[in-house]
C-alpha cells in the first residue's frame, strides 16, 4: 500500500512540475528591426514612405503587435521616450505628420513583416525639425508579476529642407555631488537645446583649478549615440577623482558641437571643508596556484593578498571603484561610510583564505560618530541578497581595517552596531558562488530528481 502511494506521490510531483514549466510565460528574444531610425531630409509638402521590418526568433511565442505614433521626449540622461499625445506639446512635434498603414500585426516564430511609416510634411512645416516616435510593442504576456511586454520605439528625425536652421543652447547648471571621500565628485552640466534642430555631436569640457588659478583637471565627456532634441534639457556628467586639499575650487564648462563651435559655457565654484580622498582607481593581476599576490589600489588604501594555492588555476582578478549610491540595501543599524570597491573575476570559494585591508578615511569615520570600532569590513553575498559583516580588526595607530575571506563580490565599510560573525563570511558555499537559478532551473531539477527517484524504486523493486 506505501509503495502506491509513494508512486502517486511521485506522480503528482512531475505533473505539479510540468504545469509550472507550462505556465511560466516563455522569454521572449528580443525583436528584429531593420528601419530602427529615421533620419532625413523632406521639404514642406512632400511625402516620405519610410518601410519598417520586424521579425522575430523562432524559437520565440507568437505575438500580437501594436504599432503607435507618439510624442518625442527626452531623459536627462538623454535616452529617448515616447509622450502620449497630452503630453505632446513641442512645436517641433511631427507626430501628426506620420501615419502607419497596419497599426496592428500578427507575428508568428521566425516570421517577418514589414509595415510603411508614411510621413507627409505639410507645406505650412517650420523651420528647423521635426520628431516623433513610432513604438512597435506587444500586448502583454503572462499575468501579474510574470507580465512580460516586448517593444522597441523607432526614432523619426526629420530635417525641413530649405528652411533656417538656429543652433543655440544654453547651459542651465553647473553643479557637483556630495564630496564623499573614497567616491568620485560628480560634476554635472544641464544643457538646454533651445535651437531649432537637433544636435548629433556635443561635447563637455570641464576644466578645474584651485584657488591659485592652477588647474587640477580636465574632464571631458566622449560622444554620445544620442542626438540632442529642440526644447529638450539634458545633462553631462563628468567625474572629478583627484585628491583634493581644504579649500574653494572653480570648475568652468563648455558645451560645443563637432565643428568646435561653443555653444554655451559656465563658471561656478565648489568648497572642499576636509582632504578629499580620490576613489580607488582600477587595478587587476593574474593568480596562479603556485604563487601568492596582491591586488593593490594605485593609492595603497585597498589591498587583498592572496596566499600560493587559493585558486586552483589561473584566473585574472580586477579591483573595480563601486559607486555608494549604487549599494545594494544595507543591513538594518548599519551605515555606509564612503570607500566601497568590487572584485570581480572570482567565482566561488578559494582554497585559502585571502586577507583584504582597507584604510579607512574620514567619510567612514564620520559615518561611526568617530568610534573606529564601529567599521567593519563588509561583503554582499549575491545569490542571497545580503550583506556578510566579517569579523574586523581596527588599528586606530595606521586608521585600517583587516579581514579574511574566501569570497569576494562588492565590498563596503559599514559603520555597524552588529555583531559580525568570521563564520558567515563563508556562506553560500561553492554553487552559490557559480549559479544563480532562476524558477525554471529549480522545477527542472526537481523534475530530474523525481524521473531518478522513479527510476530507481522500479529497480529496487
């Protein structure tokens, strides 16, 4: 009778699995497009037929597309968004100049379709451009938090031929982060298009001196696949990552297009109250078993020596600086000071322990009230999504932090009132460090598991 019921019970189990595998909405692949930007020159009155394909994979779902002309807007960080027609305000608007012959489509797997983005200007057209968006999207797969939508948003960038093109901007801010030691100075430039035609190329200079007039850097941004839209407002940003001493500093900067015309330029000052600690600059070197190394910060405050055989073949390991405000959710009672670094190209356990030292700096101080032996040296462990504080020694006498582990992922110094545990830096174990497995991966282990399990109770008996 047991042995039944241990058979249905497998049963149920693999039927369980292959509902869930049925269920689970399929991933979609990213759409095909060929016509993913239009960017031309038309003359008032004239017509444009402008043909757009889509495909898919085939080992995609099929899909039911819908095919929309919006508004162009544009993000700080200068991505491009489609407006919904209230929103739609700019005179530069040609959203009502397009017009799409099959607003709705069916794409089977591995299928094709090409719809015809007819843009007619009328002949009463303004001077300079005109932009759109034409967002080609699915309707929504799955239910609830497994709703899934696939889309692409084609940009419509059209130039009207014949008539004056104003190229002016104004720079509308000039202004830096919070100076946290250990983390770059952000410094961003708010520019406004507020000519009549968008801009292909811009550049950002920013120039810093100090007190004396001597300059201590030059920053400068690269060229950007976007193109700025009129009546838009967009910012550079740049990173200052000098150590700096208490005192003012200016920093001037300039917009300009590729031809090296300025565009508009800014002066401001910023005021550094305590030493400016510059954020650890990328550092890597190759492990090998037979030897020991250390992976050192250019300014010294971050080292991890590794013993001869912590890794087991060669492997190349980088010290990357990690950006505070990008941390993932600190534990609860802690607080971040300013130095936090990531150490990639390891994954899971070491052989031998490697020992990490950290000189902490005055953010980190600040962060603990001033009590240094409140810091510890902190590691998130990514397939459980928390943070492991390591047991840490504080030497007050060269203000540093030492800790061992045989792990490593992003770093931070906490200012904590926990109770750090040597033990925990060791979690996850060799898998955790490898795979992060997501709800498909998991039913299709227990599927194998339950198939083994039938498999081998029908042998035994």
């Amino acid at each position: 009778m047991k042995s039944r019921y241990d058979n249905r019970l497998a049963i149920c189990l693999v039927i369980a699995i292959l509902a869930g595998l049925i269920l689970l909405p399929a991933p979609v692949g990213a759409l095909k497009v060929i016509g993913s930007i239009y960017k031309g020159t038309a003359s008032p009155g004239q017509t444009i037929v402008f043909p757009i394909t889509i495909s898919t994979d085939a080992t995609d779902p099929p899909m039911d597309m819908v095919v929309d002309v919006l508004g162009f807007g544009q993000n700080p960080d200068m991505s491009y968004i489609g407006l919904a027609p209230s929103s739609d305000t700019s005179p530069y608007s040609a959203r009502g100049y397009i017009s799409i012959n099959t607003p709705t489509l069916h794409l089977d797997p591995g299928a094709s379709k090409t719809i015809n983005a007819t843009i007619s200007v009328p002949s009463n057209a303004g001077a300079g451009g005109g932009y759109a968006i034409i967002s080609i999207h699915s309707q929504p797969q799955g239910t609830g938090s497994a709703l899934v939508v696939t889309a692409v948003n084609v940009p419509v960038m059209l130039t009207i031929g014949g008539s004056g093109l104003t190229q002016t901007g104004m720079i509308t801010g000039l202004t830096t982060g919070e100076i946290v030691a250990g983390q770059p100075i952000t410094i961003t430039t708010g520019f406004k298009n507020t000519g009549n035609n968008r801009y292909t190329e811009t550049f950002n200079n920013v120039t810093v001196t100090d007190s004396s007039g001597k300059q201590i850097a030059q920053l400068s941004t690269s060229p950007t696949p976007f193109s700025i839209i009129p009546g838009n407002t967009v910012d550079y940003v740049v990173n200052l990552n000098t150590p700096l001493s208490p005192g003012t500093y200016t920093m001037q900067s300039i917009v300009s297009i590729n031809n090296g015309a300025v565009l508009d330029s800014k002066t401001s000052t910023f005021e550094v109250k305590s030493a400016y600690v510059a954020a650890p600059q990328e550092a890597s070197i190759t492990l090998t078993p037979q030897n020991s190394a250390v992976l050192a910060s250019s300014d010294g405050r971050i080292s991890v020596s590794f013993p001869a055989g912590a890794v087991l073949s060669d492997v190349a390991v980088t010290l990357k600086p990690f950006e505070l405000n990008q941390l993932p959710p600190l534990p609860e009672g802690s607080k971040a000071g300013g130095t936090c670094f990531e150490i990639d190209g390891l994954s899971g356990l070491l052989s031998k322990d490697a020992k990490i030292s950290v000189t902490y700096s005055g953010a980190d101080l600040n962060a603990a009230g001033g009590d240094a032996s409140k810091l510890v040296l902190a590691r998130y462990d990514q397939p459980d999504g928390k943070w492991i504080l390591l047991q840490t020694s504080v030497d007050t006498g060269t203000t540093t932090l030492t800790a061992t582990s045989n792990q490593f992922s992003t770093w931070a110094v906490l200012a904590s009132s926990g109770q750090p545990s040597q033990a925990a830096g060791k979690t996850g174990g060799f898998l955790g460090g490898i795979l992060a497995l997501d709800g498909t991966t998991v039913l299709l282990s227990l599927g194998l598991v339950v198939v083994i399990f039938g498999i081998w109770k029908r042998k035994k008996e």
